[in-house]
C-alpha cells in the first residue's frame, strides 16, 4: 500500500507564507534547512512549504487542485476571526458538507485551504 510520505505547497513569498502557516493557522516550524523548503510542525505527514517562482491560484472549486483541509472545532467563530484579520476568505460563514461544515479561505501564495467542523 502507499504511503504519503510529504504534502507540498507551493509559495512564491516563503516568508509571507511562513508567517500566514504560523501566525494565522496555527502551525510552527520544524525546520528550515534550506532557504526555498519550510517543514511545519503538526501530527501527521510532512507538511512543505516549496519556494515558487509566481503564485498559482485555482478557481476554487471549478478547476482541479489540491486543497488541504484543516479540522477546526468552531468554524463561525474562526470564520469571524479570520475575516477580521483580513484573510483572503471565499467563503465568509460555514457552507454545509455531508460530515459537517466549512469554510474556504486563500493562503498568499493563492493556494486554497479548508477549514472544517466535523458534525458529531
């Protein structure tokens, strides 16, 4: 069976996706070992931040991508939060799914990204 071994992001400001991934998300760095590559800390598969020459954005969700998915435990709250901070939000208040709610929001680099409310 495969195995994931690494998740790649794409980013064409490593230090605005760097403080965006920390600051705003909640993610801490695990290491640096070049200039261009950012490993950030969380459980799971490694989760890279990659230099890129120019961003990259998608039409979400009309055009194939990949999209991380983030669980959060009250989406309207952080959906008001993050509105407030001025993120680059696509979906202003949580959008139903069959296992709870979400909302959308853009990374700098334009790379989408779901924070999710699983139903209990």
């Amino acid at each position: 069976m495969p195995h994931i071994a690494a998740i790649s992001i794409y980013v064409d400001d490593m230090d605005k996706a760097i403080a965006f991934y920390r600051d705003t998300l909640g993610f801490g760095v695990r290491a640096r070992p070049v200039p261009f590559i950012t490993e950030l800390e969380h459980d799971g598969t490694a989760l890279i931040l990659c230099q890129a020459e120019q961003p990259s954005p998608m039409e979400y969700p009309v055009s194939g991508g990949t999209v991380i998915g983030i669980a959060e435990t009250d989406i309207a709250a952080r959906a008001r939060e993050l509105a407030a901070s001025g993120v680059d939000l696509i979906h202003t208040s949580p959008q139903d799914f069959p296992g709870g709610q979400y909302i959308a929001l853009r990374d700098p680099a334009g790379n989408v990204v779901e924070l999710l409310e699983f139903a209990v």
